[in-house]
C-alpha cells in the first residue's frame, strides 16, 4: 500500500486527535480507514462523507497529522483544498468542513454545492 503526496485535503490537529480518539475508543474494524468523501444529498446538493471503512480498488491513502485517511480520486474536484476541523465547544460540537470551493452551504454545514 502506498500513500499519496498530494495533499487533497487538511485535517487539523483537532480533528486528528479526535479520529485518533475513535479509533481507540470505538470498535472500529481492523484495516478500515477514515473515508472523507462526498456524496450526491443535503440541501444544497451534495453532503460530505465522514465514516470509518476498508479501502476500495481506486481509493488513494493519505496521511495528515498521523491519521491515514482514503478518498476516491473522483471526488477529488469536489475536496481540492478542504479543511476538516473539530469543535468541542458548548454550542459546535463535531466535525467541521471549511470548503474553499463552496458556492453555497445549508445551515447545518453538512452540504454544499459548487
């Protein structure tokens, strides 16, 4: 398995330690990686994907912040230069997408479009 150097996207210090912590903590399966990813959905027309899986044929593996995480190359145009953050505050708590790329979002910040 090899990694890939192009850096499609950013995981912040928060957000790895935060993936580091499920990893863990939760009963993740040997061998599954962070997926971040997009998906057609949500109000704006497409959603992200933040889920633990196997790899794929065509997934790529990238490493940030010592998390390896996996994209689909095709997805690639929609993450181009992404941030992934995360809030433990008392009002945001979770996983945060900064999305230069964005022409529009919902409320929620869990869709967009281009």
């Amino acid at each position: 398995m090899s990694t890939v150097d192009t850096k499609i996207v950013t995981l912040t210090e928060r957000a790895a330690a935060e993936v580091k912590r499920l990893l863990e903590t939760e009963n993740i399966p040997a061998g599954h990686y962070l997926r971040i990813g997009v998906k057609g959905g949500g109000c704006s027309g497409l959603s992200y994907i933040l889920d633990f899986e196997a790899k794929g044929k065509l997934d790529e593996v990238h490493v940030e912040n010592g998390v390896e995480f996996i994209v689909d190359p095709r997805q690639a145009i929609y993450l181009m230069g992404i941030e992934v953050d995360f809030e433990s505050g008392l009002n945001d708590r979770g996983f945060i997408f900064n999305n230069p790329n964005a022409t529009s979002t919902c409320g929620c910040g869990t869709s967009f479009s281009t």
